[in-house]
C-alpha cells in the first residue's frame, strides 16, 4: 500500500469510536531495560509515539524524550497525556522516515519504535532506516515491536527485512510477543481487542545496536 493512502487510512482509524488506542501502559522490554543495570538516563527517540505512553515512563525515569507522531490526533492525545502526567517531552508532528525534515536533532541513545516501522509503507522503509541510522548515536540501542503478520499487504515485518535495511546495525535479538502481552498496551472495546489475541495479528520484538562505524 502507498505512504499517501496508508496516511489517509490512519487518520481516520484514530478517529473511530470503536477502535483500540494504546494504553497507558509502558513497553515490558523497555522497562526492563531502562531499569538494567548500569543504564543512565540520555537522549530518546520515540517513533510513531501515539500518545506517548513509553514517553511518558521514559521522561519519568530521567530520560531526555523527542516524540515523533504523523496523525495530529493522536499527538493531541500526546499533549494531554504528557501535560497530564507534569512530564516534558519534545513532541514533533511528522513523519518517522522523513525525520531530517524536522527539529529532531541527532545523537539518541535510544530508539523506541513500538508498532510504528510495521505501519510504514515498504517504499519508504529503506529512507527510514537511513533517517533513524543518522538520528542515532554511535551504538544506540533501538526497541521495536512489530507485526509479523497483519492485515494489509506487503506490511508484514521480518527479521530478514530487518537485517537487509537496518545495514549499520546488528540485530541482538528478534522473540515473538504472547497476545497476552500485546493486548496490555492497548485500551478499546473488548470486541476490537479480540483482534489482538485471535491470532491475526503476530507481534515480535526486535533489540538492534547501532555499529559504532555506521554512516
Ligand atoms: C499502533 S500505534 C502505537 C503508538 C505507540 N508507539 C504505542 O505503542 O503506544 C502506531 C502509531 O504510529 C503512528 N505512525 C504511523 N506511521 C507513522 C509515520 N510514518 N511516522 C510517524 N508516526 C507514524 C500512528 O499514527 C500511530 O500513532
């Protein structure tokens, strides 16, 4: 599917009665390694942030945080949220696989990209691993979660797709998430979470480090 048309689709799914939002429920990976031994607090990057719910443990816990988000509800949703929680977090409306295009800077030691990369479209999937690669630092640390399957075509994210465009990084890890989990990080009607854990969609996290040589 077109970056244009997937645009268009996502602005109106955030805006449907029905439809699931994300909880406010942080990233169990994330925390587990925020709260690891010997992790300082630094820059983070937090891709297709949503409302900010990873932001916002991230901002708690010390952390410096940019939050990029394409659809304006959802990044209202973000400022209320943020503003809610007495937490700062730089966010900036666009579009991840064009970052350059923004104030998002460079130099994060950290990016979060839970359930954003599976949504880009595959043409412009290759600028967004260039754009993320510049906007990180030397060995940065990338969490992602994806579907390796899910309801469009072509969207599908794989370890092997990963490995051929995330070029100046090194997959550390690639695991399945159990429905149980993924369902926690998402709030809506019961019926439409069911799509969660009826084994439609199958979401996997990633762990990726950023080669201390990459361009
Ligand atoms: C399933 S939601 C997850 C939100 C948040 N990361 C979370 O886990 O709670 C995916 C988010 O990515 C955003 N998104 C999709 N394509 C994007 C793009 N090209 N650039 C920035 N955000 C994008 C969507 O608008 C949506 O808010």
């Amino acid at each position: 599917m077109r970056a244009g048309t997937l645009r268009l689709l996502y602005e109106i799914e955030h805006r449907l009665p029905f439809n699931i939002v994300p909880s406010d429920v942080p990233d169990k990976d994330l925390v587990e390694v925020i709260e690891g031994e010997g992790v300082l607090p630094g820059r983070a990057l937090d891709l297709g942030c949503g409302n900010c719910r990873n932001a916002i443990y991230l901002a708690r816990q010390g952390w410096e945080v940019t939050g990029v988000e394409l659809i304006g509800h959802a990044l209202a949703a973000a400022r209320r949220k943020t503003a809610a929680a007495g937490v700062s977090v730089n966010l900036v409306r666009g579009d991840a696989s064009r970052l350059s295009d923004y104030p998002v800077g460079t130099g994060y030691s950290l990016i979060v990209d839970a359930c954003c990369y599976h949504a880009i479209a595959a043409e412009r999937r290759d600028d967004y691993a260039a754009e993320v690669t510049k906007a990180a630092a030397p060995g940065a640390l990338m969490l992602m979660v994806a579907f390796a399957e899910q309801n469009t075509p072509g969207m599908n994210v794989t370890e092997e797709d990963l490995r051929n465009r995330f070029t100046g990084w090194e997959l550390l890890q690639a695991a399945p998430m159990a429905p149980e989990e993924l369902v926690q990080y998402f709030d809506g009607p019961k019926l439409a979470k069911k799509t969660l854990t009826n084994g439609r969609y199958r979401a996997w996290r990633y762990r990726l480090r950023r080669l201390p040589d990459a361009a």
